[in-house]
C-alpha cells in the first residue's frame, strides 16, 4: 500500500494511477536538501540567444519580493489577469491578456515544430467534454481525488493536508517552547504528509485540535472529493460526463485507428494540445495551480521488447543536471550527466525515455528557461504506480520552489490494458515474423471423461479453473502429479478444493511455429504544464536594472526572440510627418516579413518607450531619426546599430527567426552611440 | 414579439439575444429561392493559388451521394472520426485526427495572420469555466434555450421544431392524398416554424397526433431546455458555473483592462480563439451542429459616433456575392455587389461593418471557399435583436445547403451595458475634446421644502421620481405646468399618482461647456465557427477522377497549400540504396525549410503512393528517380517537372509558402514525361 500511496505527493489521490502535474518535492527530501537560496537574479542576455548566468542588480532581492515583482508587472502589463474580474474573479482561474497570449502562442507553436513536426507524431484533437465510461475505465472517477475536510457550520471546504502542514509549520516556526520531541514529531509529519490515510489524517487533526482557519469552528473528518468538473451530456440528465482531467485519454482510445494510420507499424507517437480541468479544492500558487489549463502530451508507442530509439545518437551528447532516486535517497545533490551514459549505466531505464528527456531539456532551454535551474528528477519507487516502468520529472526552479512542468513516464501496457479491458476493443500492436518462430507453449489438456465422472455437475468450473492455470502454477501440478498421482486444486467458483487426479489432467511444455506475435504497446508519455512553464520562463527571463533616479528600478523581460509577444517596435523619434512616413514604410515591410510589431506614436521620450517595451519583452527597437537610416536598439545590451531604411525588415527577421544573433549583426553595421534622447532618459 | 420571436431561426432561443452559429435560411425564403442544385463537383486547381470554376467528373452526382463520398473519405483518411468510438460515441462529438489536425491548426494560423496580425488586434485567451453571474448578465441562463418534448414513457428527448418539421415534410412528400388546403397548411408551418411558441408547437403536436418517433408513444408539452453544459465550481457544490457557449463574454468582461493596454483609445479589437460548448437536444448534420466546437470571435470597439474604418479602402472594390434583406424579401436572388458601394448606398450600415465583411471574404476564398458558392446574407429585421444595427452571415454552400459559417453584427452597446448594469463597473470609453464644447443640458431641480410639505413621509420616493425622468417626460411636464399649473406624476415606488405643482420642481434646458465624453462604445463582431468552416472547405475541395480501371475513381483533396495538411511527399521511385539516401537528404532540407512533409519508402507502385497523398489533399510529390535531379508533381494538374537535388526544397518552399504558383514553377523548370510507373498505375 505504501508504494501506491507514496504517488500521492505528485497526484491529487494516494493511489491514482497517472502522473498529472505535481507538487513540488516532498518535504522529507527538502528536509535533507534544502532548496537552493533563491537564485531569481538578473539576467541580463549577452547575447539573445544564450542566457549567461545569473548576475546583477536584483540579486539580493528576497524570494517573496521577486515574486511580488515580477507578478506586479506581468497584471500590470496585462501578461494575465484574473477571469472574471470585475464579478470578482473565481480562485484558481486566470486570463492570458495580449502578451501573456501571444507568449503562449508562441510556445505552442514551438512545441508542435519541435515534436508533432521534427518528430513526425500523429497529432489529434479531442473533445474536452468526457462521458463516464472513459473515465471510469481509466481510474479518474473512483481515484482522482484530494481528501478535503468541512467547516461543520459554515460548510467551507478545505484540503485535509494543506491544513495539517500549515499547523506544522507555524508550531516549528513560532513556537520556541516545542521540546526536541516535538519538534521532531512536526518535522515527521511533515515529511511523511502525503503518505497519510484519510482515517491517519483525520486523527492528527483531532489530536492537535485543528479548527477552520477562518472561523475557527470544528472540523468534519476528511473524505475524498473528486476534481474533475462534473456535467450532463445531453438532455435526458442521464448520461454524466466531465471535462477531462488531462488529453491523454483521447489518445489511448483512438489507439486502433492512429496505429492503422501509421501503417500498422510501431513505434510511432501521437500528440495532443489542449485544455484539462481540475476543481481544485481551494487553488494556491496563483498560476501554478489552477482549475484549467493547457496541457501538451505526447504517447510514444513501442514495442516493450524494443525500446531503442534510432535518434538516440542526436542527444545522447547533451549533458545537465539530473537527479537519480539513488542520490536523493543518499541524501547528494543533482548532478550534471551526459544523457548517454545515464541510459547506457542503466540510471535510465531505456533509449526512448532518454531521447525524450533530452528533447525536452533542449525544448525548455531554447525557449529561455535557465539550464542551472532545470534538473531531471527521477520518481522514487515509492512515487510511481506498480505498472510504471520509469520516471522523470522537468522540474524548474522559480520562487515557489522547484516546480514539475514537464512529467516523462514509461507507463507500459496500463492504459491501452485498461480501456481493453472496459470497451471490449483489442487495444494491440502485432509483429509478423520474418520467419516463422519456435517457441515453446504450456498446454493444458483437461479430461472432460473423468472429470465428469469425478465432479458431475461441478464438472465446466474445474475444467474452466485447470485451463486459466498460470505457467507456474501448471508446472508445480504437473510436478505433484508425476510424484504424489493427485494434488488438492483451490477452484473460486466453487469456492473450495478438489482433488485432481493424473489422469483428469495432462499438463505438457510443446514447441510450436508461431507467424507473428501480438501485443500490447508500451507507452512512454511527457506531458507538459504549459501555464506552469511559461510561468516559470517569465520568472528566469524577469530582471531589473536601475533607471533614471536611484531609488528607480526598470522591469525587463529578457525573453527569446523565439517567445517575445512582440518581436520590434518602431518609435519616429520625435513628431515629424517625415518620421511617421519612414515608420509606416517600415511597418509595412515587417507585416509582409510576418513580424509582429508595434508603432508607437506618442510623443513620450524615446527613454520612456524603450522601458514601456523592455517591460513587455521587445527585443528590439527601431528608432526612426533619419529618412534613410534608422538605429536598432537591442534589449538586454542596450547597444544600437545604424542600418538603412530598406534593409532593416530583413535585418529584424534574421534574429527574430533565430538564424543571427544580436552578436553577429553588430558585426555587420556601424554602431550608434547613445545622444541625450536614449535610454537614461526613462522616466518614473 | 414576433420581432424577436423570428430571432429564432438563427438561435436556439426565440428571444436570445446572441447571435450563434446558424440553421440554415428560415423554410419561408427556401421556399422563395430553392437552394441551388448541388454543384458541389470537382474542381481540380488549374493552379494551386486560384481555384476554377466547377467542372468535371462527379458533377452527375446526387447531395447525398457526394456528402457520402466525402464523408468516407474524410473518415477512412481520419480527418476527423466520432470521438470515443470504443465506447460506442457520443452523439455530437469528433475528433479530429492527424490530417484533420493539421488543417485546423492551418486555418488558426492563418486567421491569427490575417485578422490578428495585420489588423493589430488584442488577443486575449479565457477559461472555458464560467460563472453564472457572467452568463446571467449576458442573458445565456435565461434565454439560451431550445424548445423540447420528452417520450412520456421513455424519457427520450426530441427537440419539438425538428418532430413538426419532419411531421410536415414526411406528409408533403409522401402523401399523395393531400387536399390543396393541406398542402398549403403543411407549407405554411413549415415557413413560420420558427415563429411558434411552445404553446403553438404543442397545440400543432397534439393536432396532428405526433408521437414519439422511436416508440410511438405520447408526447410532453413543449418546454424550454437550456443548451448551456452546466457544473458546479469549487467543492462546496454552492458556485454554479457553465461551460462557455461562446467566447465574446470573456472579452467584454474585460473590456476595461483591453482600453486601458490601448492607451485609452477606441478603435480597438480584441480577438480570442477557444473551445465553445452547447449541450445540443439531438444533434444532427454531422460536423456541423456539435456539442463542442472552435470558436474565434473579434469584438472591434467602437466610437458610436464615427464608425468609419481607416483601412476601408482597402476592400471598398472587393466584388462578390451579397444577399440585401429588401432582395430576400422581394424574392430576388443574391446578387455581386461592391463593398464599397454597398456601404455608400446605405446597404452595409457603416464603414466597419464592411470592413470586417471584405476581410472575411477575403479569410474564406484564401482559405480554398469557393467564391461562387460563399455569399453574404443581411439578416431581416426580424431576424435580429431589437439593439443590433445590421447583421451579415457569411453563408457558404455545401450539400447541407447554404450554412451559416461567420456572423458579422453590429450589436450596438448591447454587451457593455449589460455586463456594466451586472457588475457595476463601468465600461465605457472617454473622448477628450480638443476645445470645450457648449451643450444643452436638462437640469431638474426639485424643491425639497416643497416636496416635504406637501409629501411628508414620501417625500424621498417623489423626488427620486422627479429626478429620474427622461428628457421627453420632463419636458412633458414642464409643458403641463406651465399651461396647467399642475400634473399627476405617476411614482412607481409609491404605487400611485401624486399632483405635482409648479412650485414643487423647476425644470430646465441649460447651456453647460462640456470637457469630455463618456460613451458606451459599440461593438462590432465577426464570430467564426471554425469546424464549420473547414467542413465547408473539405467538401469544396474535394473531387474524384478516374482511377486505372473504368469503375474506379480516385478522391483528391484539392486543398490550397495554405491548408494542406502536410505539404509535400518524399518518394524513391523503388527500393534501392542510394534512393533512400537522396531521399533523407531531401527530408532533412524540408525539415530544416519547416515544411511538413512524409516520407514513403514503401514498395507500393508510385501511382499508388500519388492516389494515396492525393486523397489527403498533399500539393507536391517529389519523387526520387535519380541520384543529382529528382521529379516533382503537382497534385491537380498531375504535371511533372525536373529540379535538382539541392534546388527541391527550396522550390518546395515558395510554392507552399505561396510566393509562386505552380505555373510560374512550371516556367523554370524542365517538364518530365511521365513514365509507366506514374499516375496510371493506380490500383484500386
């Protein structure tokens, strides 16, 4: 039970089965390994296509403070907002507003160029709505659950665990009378918080006399509530339905056709986009855990015999910070790794899990998370389902910690099994053989005769209990046959043992041709929190550096050209009709090149627009001062080139498509020095 | 009532005052103007950019026959297929797979291109999880309703227009013995079907004796059914939410927030694509009336004074098909008309609205729509809201008949005021006057001596009364007292009249200087059903021709390069050594120009390897015959051209970019003579 249930720190139910977005660490490996102080700082790009490592001004900021900061400017600036505002709002869901959706547009695109295109995956868009069959089958509707404790007067709901790590907590913070046994007890529970049963729960509760925060009334005992959103599928108020907790399941039940449409052949992957649901019981960590959002997920089938993969050569040179169960049992740190030598010394599990563990790692980092704070977690034994072959964990280190964006799991046969079992459809891949195959088979071969004789009208349920003998089970009655003549046989349906004889039963090993083997496929699933990692990315790409005044701090978003809602800006340098006809000329040829980009007209000094744009991310800025050459400014190093009218359309699209850094092209053209107009001139 | 009453043919709600995807035109104007014969026939591209007029083999065909061929092929090549089909389905649910896939995600893109982009609109990106009090404001909980009559035995449910309807027809059709009396009365429901009440719908049930179509049993009376998906946000059970039926709320909601990011001006749009969802009755037509469904919605806000549009030129001599409501009601059919003149002439209410009528044009025959089978139909006046000023549907034909795809309205400032009446935060816009501006103003001034003498304890609700009068009542009054010295005023919060005197209030036209204006702005909304519409376009550019053997004929998809799903094909022409090299090579440049693309190194027959990419619309084959030059063919012409080896992916690349056609191509490279092994050796 205790493997099972060990899941739940990643999972909303002890022993629910799948791998959705997780918590963060739990606290018995933060308490060996502390997480690292915070490391939110300054990033100013050298280049913009390689974040150099952290330094600079915001470095002795604290952890809350950065996070205040960065969240004050992502509202502000309208990245996202909270939904339905103006009635309000509603916990846990939140608006992406023009920036945050172009950001997110963004990294959609770049995650369906980099798998569904690169990769060849089978793309596939399912519904949201999911009527209950699908669901029960895949264990959502019985296990997917938090345990949640009531208000007993005012029925306000809560999480049984939030509740109990909060009163832990504050006694080991404020409280300096605890005794070292004390102390001691709190840190346990803790640690062990999550593995803790609703009935275990619960008495801790009434132990410590934990009341609602709120209103301080008593508890209920805690019970399981489920978080999927519930609804009716048509009229009749019959057929229940509910948004689907995550897209995966849209996959595995289209498994016959995407199989078929792949030729038949393994492996092949499928992918989808889309959002899920979850009603959270009561939603922390603003963006990280939300009641919908949009998940990426990939299924890779393969054969389980087979899980080589013929790309592996492409990344097995990448190396980065991972973290195998070993060294956080041991209590050591992550460490950097070479993806190759984690599969070939077995650390993971198989070429396919390490080829997508490096894809990912290449995907997060181009997108501009910072390679230092990205580490590959493995799952404990004790995290994983009993079916799961292997596990990984893309965790991204930001203010709340070190957050799973991305989950990649070797789940083998369990979920085509599982929807085999309940829709009767054979969920199954098959191998001809080149040549036909030896093998060798258990056959068993009841004596209907004597057992008729012997059992009469019990007769067909020891028949039926003989023929689904598993192999050991045959060989050890076969071995008691052949010495003792008969041995006693456990039949269910008849709820008792018989006596089987040696001549009711013959039990041989034959060799057989076989043509082709069937089987189901191993599946080896990442899946991506999209909302956690763009959440993550405005946290490492967030800097601040001093303005105008000394007291004045002006917000940058480093970003990628790659994910940078707006790829340019073009500012006439002062009111003149001449300007505006240069950067409406621009403008023009950057539409034609596909750049999204913004004209800003108003008179405020140039200084003033420049920090306007850092704070939404623009890499770059064309300052029209002349009709026939313009200055290029670049974000992060503030340095500006002169580049002529024509040609700078085509200057923009070379290093917001990534084909030149900031770095080359400062090579190419004469720089601008800064006059009195540029940057110091930011005002409050 | 029978004003908004005839809303209902477009809604599912007699008096809903949104306007959704549609039925298709109301019985009485297909009366008037029989849908033309179906003309949905192939249409092979003479070049890829600009499609030809209808002509070709399935002509002959019948509605259903070419749906049929359609339909099968879009599900054998999974395009889309029923979603959970282990489980046996959902009625009103699709997946779309891989190839069905890709062209959604090509028609966003584009449409983010085209209206997102170009026109500098404010993407914004909403939970599909509602509350109700947003849903209540927009009058979707009261009014978003079909009419439905339940088996009294049973339970089944039926959706009570659809039984009278079929009730009618089935009678029209097959029952020879109809007197001329009841003919005409069966035509005439059939015309005013969407009129009826659920009164007049029930009585006419009971009439004619309509009974449960699967049982024969009796009917319930008619009543309303809520179309909304409903569920309950949070633990509690106590936060009633929806599944949004559209996306507009989520913009208007933060209407506020939009204004401010554009720097306190209007124009403004703001765009936002996203799963919609409506628990249909019975859904029926396939991919085109579903219980989830893509929705991308613009509301482009507006001066209500000055609707002109700075880009209207732009558009204004687009010609193309447009259907004023004076033509519908005369019995004229659609005629082509010039955008610009249709708004000159008063035709097209505003500038904006014609505007956004151009660019949808313009969207949906880029798309592959064909133009003579895309028409733009003004709702009559009692089609639309009492508050809206004009409304145009994007209508295209398919063998359903001519289907609402896009709706383009003027809805006043409908949306605002009821969400600011709702929330109690404004929503309105400011325009700052460059001089003062003199103003007439009515001012009343009730006396509260006099009120307080006369009225004692009600004086407070007297005067309140007096205060909220509208102009045309006040100045009533002000007549009255004048001539009369006294009037009866009616004070609803008292319940009675009371005698107003002249000393009791002065009332007023004062002359004030005005600084600003405040507004509630206008929106504009074009709203597009983007399964529709990719439906629409799946049956446009589909055709057959004939295969080797005279029965036969092969399915081609004759989508623009725009749209295909994967744009080009990599064949050795046989399975040899130095062919699969080339041929990777080949991938590995599209792969790096980012064309989608696949790779067959199956033995099939290259004729078969065509007729198989054909069927799911590829443009470009390129096939591998020779180690430095390699054949390309073109889908719709079958015409064939010799390119080098390092030239192929980038001839690839501007064709399916669109840069050029295929003709130009075909002018700068040499053709190549089909050989034996080409397209006639398709085989069935």
């Amino acid at each position: 039970m205790l493997l099972l249930r060990r899941v739940s720190f990643l999972l909303p139910s002890p022993s629910f089965p799948r791998a959705p977005l997780a918590k963060p660490l739990p606290l018995l490996l933060l308490l060996l390994h502390p997480p690292r102080t915070p490391a939110p700082t300054a990033r100013p790009l050298a280049s913009m296509a390689a974040p150099a490592a952290p330094a600079g001004g915001t470095a002795a900021m604290s952890r809350d403070a950065f996070r205040a900061a960065v969240t004050n400017t992502l509202e502000r600036r309208l990245f996202f907002v909270p939904s339905f505002k103006i009635y309000g709002g509603v916990a846990g869901l939140y608006d992406y507003g023009p920036p945050g959706c172009a950001v997110k547009a963004n990294v959609l695109a770049f995650w369906r160029q980099h798998f569904v295109l690169e990769e060849g995956m089978l793309e596939v868009d399912c519904p949201c709505v999911t009527p209950e069959v699908v669901l029960k089958a895949s264990g959502h509707v019985d296990k997917f659950t938090d345990l949640m404790v009531k208000d007993e007067k005012t029925g306000n709901c809560y999480r049984a665990d939030h509740l109990l790590k909060d009163f832990c907590k504050d006694k080991l913070e404020k409280d300096h009378t605890l005794s070292p046994e004390q102390t001691e007890e709190y840190n346990k529970i803790l640690a062990i918080l999550d593995d803790l049963s609703a009935e275990q729960l619960g008495s801790k509760i009434r132990e410590y006399g934990i009341v609602a925060p709120d209103t301080k009334n008593p508890l209920s005992d805690p019970y399981p509530f489920n978080l999927m959103f519930q609804t009716s599928i048509g009229p009749s108020g019959l057929s229940s339905g509910y948004m689907r907790p995550e897209t995966a399941q849209g996959i595995f039940v289209n498994f016959k056709d995407l199989y078929y449409y792949n030729g038949n052949k393994l492996p092949f992957a499928a992918a989808q986009i889309g959002q899920a649901f979850r009603n959270e019981i009561s939603p922390r960590q603003g963006l990280l855990r939300v009641r919908e959002f949009t998940l990426a997920e990939i299924e890779h089938f393969v054969d389980p015999e087979d899980k080589s993969h013929p790309k592996f050569g492409d990344v097995s040179d990448l190396e980065f910070l991972m973290f195998p169960r070993e060294d956080q049992m041991a209590g050591r740190s992550a460490k950097r790794l070479k993806i190759g030598n984690a599969v070939s010394e077995g650390t993971v599990n198989n070429e396919t899990l390490g080829y997508f563990i490096g894809r990912v790692y290449l995907f997060l980092t181009q997108l501009g998370i910072d390679k230092d704070r990205l580490r590959f977690r493995q799952h404990l034994p004790n995290e994983m389902a009993h079916y799961a072959a292997d596990c990984w964990d893309a965790e991204i280190e930001c203010s709340y910690g070190w957050i799973e964006c991305v989950g990649i799991a070797d789940r083998s046969a369990y979920d085509l099994r599982a929807h085999s079992d309940k829709s009767g459809e054979k969920l199954e891949a098959h191998e001809k053989f080149a040549e036909p195959r030896e093998v060798e088979k258990l056959v068993i071969t009841p004596s209907k005769k004597e057992l008729g004789l012997a059992f009469k009208g019990n007769q067909r349920m020891v028949l039926e209990a003989l023929e689904a003998m598993g192999e050991t089970e045959a060989l050890d009655m076969k071995a008691a046959l052949e010495s003792n003549g008969e041995v006693e046989f456990k039949v269910c349906t008849l709820g008792k043992d018989v006596t089987i004889k040696k001549s009711m039963v013959s039990i041989n090993i034959e060799k057989k041709k076989e043509h082709q083997r069937k089987f189901t496929p191993s599946v080896i699933e990442p899946s991506f929190g999209i909302g956690r990692i763009i959440y993550c990315l405005f946290e490492h790409c967030f800097y601040q550096r001093p303005g105008k005044t000394e007291d004045e701090q002006l917000n940058v978003f480093g970003f990628p050209p790659l994910v940078a809602p707006i790829k340019c800006t073009v500012f006439p340098l002062v009111k003149l009709e001449k300007f505006e006809v240069v950067a409406k000329k621009i403008s023009k040829a950057l539409t034609a090149a596909g750049i999204s980009h913004i004209i800003d007209m108003t008179g405020n000094t140039i200084g003033k627009r420049y920090a306007r744009t850092d704070e939404i991310g623009v890499p770059l800025a064309i300052t029209v001062d002349n009709t026939t050459s313009v200055t290029v400014r670049d974000r992060d190093s503030k340095d500006q080139i002169r580049v002529e009218v024509d040609e700078v359309a085509s200057v923009v699209k070379e290093v917001t498509d990534g084909q030149s850094t900031w770095a080359d092209i400062m090579w190419r053209y004469p720089a601008h020095t800064a006059s009195a107009v540029d940057d110091e001139e930011a005002e409050p």
